[in-house]
C-alpha cells in the first residue's frame, strides 16, 4: 500500500503537474496540502473521471487538505479536535482531514507555519501542534495502522541531511526547541518517521524555495513527514522522497514523500 503525501500549493494552477503524478506514480493514497480551495470549487470531476476517491476540507485561498484514493474513503473527519476531543471552537483553517482506507487510519495534515515568532502566529503553531499530539495518543487506540501525513513545517534537526544551511534557519520557526519538541511527542508516542527509518542519513529534502536558485543548487529542507503508529511501523516496506515533480514545469515547491506497507 502506497502512501504518499504532497503539498501541492494550489491545486487549481498544479492540476495537469497533479493528475500527471497520479498516473504515473499510482499512489493508494495521496495526502494533499495547500490546495487553497473551497470544496465546492476543487476540481474532483477531473480528478474522479480517473477512478480515483477524492475528499476534501478546502479553505479559499489558504490552507485546505484533501485525501484521494483509489480505494473507498470512509469514517471521514475534517477539522483536527480539541485537546480534550471535542470540538475545537474558533480555529477556522482547514488544516487536517482523517479518514479510512483498506483499514488503514490515515490524516493529511498542514502544520501552520507559525512566522513571525514571537507573536499570535507561533502561539497558534504550538496550539495546534499541542492538539494533534493530543490527538494522535487518541488515534492509538484503535488499534489499526495510523499514519499521520503531511507538512510539518518542521525542520527535525540542525544538520544539513534536513536543511542545508542551518545556520540560515536559526530564527525561523520551523526550528525553535518548542516546535521540535512537539514533533518529538509524537514520537514519544511511538510514532516512527517513516523516511528516516529507512533512510537514517544523508540529506532527503521535500521543499525547495522558488527564489534563489534553491531547486537548481538543492538548498533544500526536511518538512513533509510521514509518522507512522507502531502497527504501521510494523509493515513499513520502504520510503523515499520522489524529486520528478519538483523538477518539472510550473511545480510546487514542495514535492512528495512516499511510503510503502505491506498488506
């Protein structure tokens, strides 16, 4: 079973880059980010025309993440809960959408970026880091494979086999000791990163900046992670980062990280 997840930066202006990906690299299911479109306007006919399922939880303009399959998608959930599982009042982002496919628990998630820090966007960042910790130690107990996709904007760690230059990022929010900590939690959990247990070294990018040059000189960093609850862990086949997309025309400037479980 084929897992990827893709922060595709508008799905509307990557929707040719989009179903290109989905032909030739056949996923069971491809965790969307950034689609910056409401569910009404996501264009699912030319995405479903191919046989494929497809839920959304779209916001316009921003955020948005959707879920397509070539599987059935069901048990859906859009919105990630509150700390204490209920409801969470008066986040209106479209950050996080949940379902089941061939009894696999899997999310799509986009971590808020959390810039400028300090201030209300990187108390928001660790607000909602602390609500999906909270939520993933819910998720253990379902006792099925959890796998929690998506955009962390999260760099692990100060070494260029996750960003090339750390020293470029040292202010930024994606690596302050608070934000790491928390996607340390996950992992105090049980969850496993699934790219870096099968990959423990050696640089393995997912975001290249369009300014500068970066996808040219691979000045890139780590954010698009793949966690993996132990009985997911369990039937890891392999993970890598598939660069092709990145490479082509009008491209996001993210690309997409895979997995592999048995059945």
């Amino acid at each position: 079973m084929k897992i990827a997840t893709f922060n595709i930066n508008g799905v509307k202006a990557r929707l040719p880059r989009l179903l290109e990906w989905l032909d030739t690299f056949q996923p069971d299911v491809a965790c969307l980010q950034e689609i910056k479109s409401v569910d009404e306007t996501f264009p699912r006919m030319e995405i479903e025309d191919k046989g494929w399922h497809v839920e959304t939880h779209g916001q316009k303009g921003f955020n948005g993440v959707a879920l397509i399959s070539r599987h059935p998608v069901t048990d859906i959930v859009r919105g990630l809960p509150a700390v204490d599982g209920g409801v969470a009042d008066g986040d209106d982002q479209s950050r996080y959408i949940e379902a089941t496919v061939m009894n696999v628990r899997v999310a799509s998630l986009y971590l808020p970026n959390g810039n400028p820090r300090p201030g209300p966007k990187f108390d928001y960042k660790l607000a909602w880091m602390d609500r999906l910790v909270a939520h993933a130690s819910r998720l253990l107990t379902v006792e099925r494979p959890v796998v929690l996709a998506g955009d962390y904007n999260v760099i692990p760690q100060d070494d260029t086999d996750d960003c090339h230059d750390p020293a470029a990022w040292v202010d930024d929010a994606l690596t302050q000791p608070e934000s790491r900590a928390r996607l340390r939690a996950l992992t105090h959990l049980g969850y496993l990163d699934a790219l870096r247990q099968i990959h423990p070294a050696g640089p393995k990018y997912s975001f290249w900046d369009y300014q500068r040059g970066a996808w040219a000189k691979d000045h890139g960093i780590r954010i698009d992670h793949l966690m993996l609850s132990p009985e997911a862990a369990d039937r890891l086949k392999g993970a890598d980062v598939d660069r092709i997309p990145r490479a082509q025309e009008k491209a996001s400037d993210h690309t997409p990280v895979w997995i592999d479980l048995a059945a």
